[in-house]
C-alpha cells in the first residue's frame, strides 16, 4: 500500500484551492482509478507565492507514458486559460514516488513538508 505523508491544509489561498480542485476533477474525470493523488507543493502551499507565481503541482498514477503526461499538461493549459494561473506540473507513477522517498531526494522532502494535498484516493494511507 502507498503512503503520503501530507495532510489537507488551509495554506492555500480560496482562489487556488478552488483552481487546484477544478483541475482535481478534471484529471479524476479523464483518468479515474489510475490517479493515485495530487499535491501542491513550492511557494503556493507554503504560503508565501506572489502574483506571478505558478501553482506547482505533484500528480501520481498507477502507470505513466507519455500520452497521458500530455494529457496531463493539456489539462493544467485548459485551466491556465480559463484562470489566469499556470500550474506546472510533475507527473509520477507510483514506483518513481516510492524510489523518490527510497532516496530521500531533496525534492522528495520538501513536497513532503511543505505539500498540500487536493485529492487520494481513498484507499491511499496518510
């Protein structure tokens, strides 16, 4: 079983919460059981993003290709148009997380501590 080691904070603003879950749905709508969770990570969870910050974001799934790292970004360009905030994104599957934490990369910690999470799926262990 995955682990995530975040919990759903109030550090997000209401206008990039509600930006993040629009793009929550969408992906969730076009990839179902495959999207394992969503993160927001950088300078937006921690609080301190200006206004011409992105909105970075962790996407995980079951299995990555290609494709649907497309599709990923050609979602988050959907949003960006239709809300004036970019959101770049990172696009995992499950066993690249597990060797991020494995390595306990920088990167890993830091989206680890500072990670504000918009969706799991419920059997996912927090």
């Amino acid at each position: 079983m995955l682990a995530i080691p975040f919990s759903q904070s109030d550090r997000l603003f209401e206008t990039d919460r509600c930006i993040g879950l629009d793009f929550a749905d969408a992906l969730r709508a076009q990839f179902g059981d495959d999207l394992l969770f969503i993160v927001v990570f950088g300078s937006k969870a921690r609080g301190d993003a200006d206004e011409e910050s992105d909105m970075d974001l962790l996407v995980v799934m079951k299995h990555v290709t290609l494709k649907i790292r497309r599709q990923v970004r050609n979602l988050a360009t959907e949003i960006w148009l239709a809300n004036g905030l970019f959101l770049s994104t990172r696009v995992w599957d499950e066993s690249y997380w597990k060797q991020m934490s494995d390595l306990s990369t920088t990167l890993y910690h830091n989206i680890c501590e500072d990670g504000v999470l918009l969706y799991k799926q419920a059997n996912l262990v927090e």
